[in-house]
C-alpha cells in the first residue's frame, strides 16, 4: 500500500502548472465541473510519481477520502489526515 501525503490545498484559479493535467483527468472522470474558486488537494502518493486530486465539495466526511484512496491502494499518513480533516 502507498502513502499519500498533502502537496498543497489550493484554489483551482491559483493552481500551480505543473498539478493542471492531474486536476484536468480527475475532473474529466468524475464528470466534475471545475470553478475557478474550487477548493482542491493534491496529495503525493510516495513511491510513484503519481498524485491524486481530491475535490473538498465533492466530499461530506474524511471517511470518504479514505475509501477513495484505499480503492488507489493507498493510505493518508497522520498529518495529511488532520489537515484534510480541518477543510471539510
């Protein structure tokens, strides 16, 4: 199993470049209509190069976000939890 840990929590119109085509290809799967002041996470799942893009309104509980990222094969480290935590 992974680790995924917080990149930054950001608001999609202040998105740094490099994070766009992961935000873009999640948005596009979850059929998810981007705003500009859609408030997003980037967490960095070690061991690969790979990020997951989580949409705080998408979500109503932490629980959520673990289940999502247990189907990833990846688990939120402690930190991340507490802050992800704090924005829902």
């Amino acid at each position: 199993m992974f680790i995924a840990t917080l990149e930054g929590i950001f608001r999609y119109y202040d998105l740094p470049e490099n994070y766009e085509p992961y935000v873009q290809f999640k948005a596009t799967i979850d059929k998810y209509e981007l705003k500009p002041n859609t408030e997003l996470a980037i967490l960095k799942i070690t061991g690969t190069d790979s990020f997951h893009v989580l949409f705080f309104d998408k979500y109503e509980s932490i629980s959520e976000i673990q289940r999502e990222l247990k189907d990833a094969d990846a688990k939120i480290n402690h930190t991340t939890l507490k802050i992800l935590g704090g924005h829902l």
